[in-house]
C-alpha cells in the first residue's frame, strides 16, 4: 500500500516539472519566432540558434517529386497515380498527356467500321456481270431473227386502167420479164401501171399528178420493189410487216467534162453515158465507150479532176452526195465531202 502511494507522488511529480518546462519552451519561442531552440543568453547559445535555424530552413524544403513509372500488368501497362504535393504547381499538360492513349482504341475504332462499309457496297458490282449476262440470249435471238428467210410475194399482180377508167388486170402482152433469177425479176412495162398487188394486198397506187414508171424490178432477197423513171425512182420496201414507200427524183446534179483541141473544158452530153438505178437506192451513171471524162462536177462542187497518174473514168455511183464513187478500168477511187470540197479518201484496185 505504502508502495503505491510512493508511485503516485513520484508520477505527479514528474508531470508537474514535465509542464514546467514547456511553458518556458512556448516562452522562448514567441519572443524569437522559432522552436526548440536554448533561451540562454550566451554567445554560443546564439551562434547554434543561427545554425539551427538554417538546418531548420533545409528540412521544411519540400523534395522535387519524380515522375511516376509505368508498371506492367499482363499485357498493358498501368498507369500509376501522379504524386502531387501541396504549394507547388504543376503543368496541365502532366494530365493532359494520359488523355489520348485512353482514345486511341476508340478511334481505331471508328475508322475500321467506316472502312467496312465501301466493301459491302463493291458487292454490287456483282449484278451488272449477272445483267450483261442476259444480253447474251437477245443477241442471239437477234441473230436468229435475222437468218430467217424473208416471206416473199408468192403472186404479183399489176393492173391498169380500161379507157372507161376501170382497173383491169394485166396480160403477158403488157409486160415482159427481161431478167429472171435467183436475186430478182426485172419487168419491162408497155403499159400504164395504177395499181400493184402482193398476195392480194395493194402496196401501190400510182398518182394522178406522177408520170409513169416504165420499168419495176422486184427484189428476192430483200423483198422490195424498184421503179425506175428517167427522172428519178420509187423504192416500195417491207419493214415489219408494212410495205414503205421512198421516192428519190434525180436532177442535173452530176457534169462531166472533157477538153476539146483547143485544152478547154467541154460540157458532155446525155447521149454519151445512161444512169441506172440499183435495187437498193443507189444512182449509176456508165460512161459511153471511148468517152475522155477529165472533170467530175457535182452540185457545182468538183469532185474529180485527171492528173497525168490517173486514167479515164468509165462511171461512177453514189447513194447520197456525200460520198461517190469514181470507177476506172484496173481501180476504183471513193471521195467523200467535207465542208464544202470533195477529198480522196481511198483508192483500191478491183
């Protein structure tokens, strides 16, 4: 008991010098404005108060922090915190720099799903080689189409008029067939023809106004029929089914010159050639023999002129004044128009 209570005093002893001291300490420290320094008043005292202060000055400095490393978990790298310390400040680019890495999967993204999409549309370029495809059966159904023979007239029949005005049918004795083969039939009318039958159906009237026709050719292969006129021709052609009728007067469109003795241009006359017409639409004009042609006039354009290299021309054709044909005894040559002149555009031996 004695023992406890020797303890107690000693243990409030010690507190009371303990609080003692520290009240001299808190004394000492406001009046020079630093802790845990010796309040004596000696030299000494003083030259370790300033040593003190100075080491004090180097423990409150706060250390530069360093930049945090990276750490690897797995695969990826993982970002450690930044450590900040209070009272320093710090560039926002340290934050600003961890911002696109977290982006980049997200927009690698974005860019490969864009770049998805043209390929689903190069796919439908598979339908236009399917669509080509169907061309194929048209074509050949085109092609069949042509080889099929062309229905021809089984019986023509001419008619003319009676003096009454009556249409009557023709007789062997106003015609005559000429040319009968394989290709056509020519016919040589010596009557009026006013009326053309083909397996009775009319394909021609003649009108009052319109001289006669006194020659008609009729073509196998093509199905149509000519009529030739000294002033022009008639072309009566089947297009599907419907007989058409194209008529073409022939002018003084094409001149042919020679030179006289004296080396001038002379005009020559119908009598020395004869024109013709052929089954398809085309004019033929056939020179006389013995017949010196050295200038080709058409439509006051001049088409041809002899150099010394040429020989003479024995006829020439032409479908529309375009394009005519020049024909000599061992060649042909064909001009064609351009602006307003005629050009060579080639020359080839028959």
């Amino acid at each position: 008991m004695n023992k406890c209570v020797s303890y107690t005093y000693l243990l409030i002893f010690v507190l009371v010098s303990h609080t003692h001291c520290a009240d001299k300490q808190n004394k000492q420290s406001s009046n020079k404005g630093l802790g845990l320094v010796s309040y004596t008043d000696s030299e000494e005292d003083d030259n370790f108060d300033v040593t003190e202060t100075t080491e004090g000055e180097q423990v409150t400095q706060t250390p530069i922090p360093k930049q945090p490393s990276e750490e690897k978990s797995g695969d990826r790298p993982v970002q450690s915190a930044p450590v900040t310390y209070p009272g320093i400040p710090y560039p926002s680019s340290s934050y600003q720099s961890y911002q696109p890495p977290q982006q980049i999967p997200y927009v690698s993204y974005q860019q490969f799903y864009q770049g998805y999409l043209p390929q689903a549309q190069e796919r439908v370029q598979s339908t236009q080689y399917y669509a080509q495809q169907t061309k194929e059966p048209s074509q050949k159904q085109a092609i069949s189409q042509e080889t099929k023979p062309v229905k021809l007239c089984e019986k023509i029949t001419f008619f003319k008029k009676t003096p009454e005005g009556k249409l009557t049918e023709m007789t062997g004795e106003d015609y005559t067939i000429v040319e009968n083969s394989v290709n056509k039939v020519k016919y040589i009318l010596k009557s009026n023809l006013e009326q053309l039958v083909c397996d009775g159906e009319v394909i021609y009237y003649h009108p009052e106004s319109r001289e006669h026709y006194s020659e008609l050719s009729y073509n196998k292969l093509e199905n149509n029929f000519f009529f030739v006129s000294p002033r022009g021709y008639i072309l009566i052609k089947n297009v599907k089914g419907t007989w058409r009728i194209s008529r073409r007067q022939v002018g003084e469109y094409v001149e042919f010159y020679t030179k006289d003795s004296m080396g001038k241009n002379t005009l020559i006359t119908k009598d020395n050639y004869r024109i013709e017409f052929t089954d398809f639409g085309s004019i033929r004009y056939k020179l006389a023999p013995g017949v010196k042609c050295t200038k080709i006039i058409y439509k006051s354009l001049k088409v041809w002129e002899k150099t010394p290299s040429d020989g003479y021309p024995i006829g020439l054709s032409f479908v529309s004044g375009n394009s005519i044909t020049i024909y000599f005894n061992k060649y042909y040559s064909v001009f064609r128009k351009g602006g307003s002149k005629f050009t060579l555009f080639l020359s080839k031996r028959k």
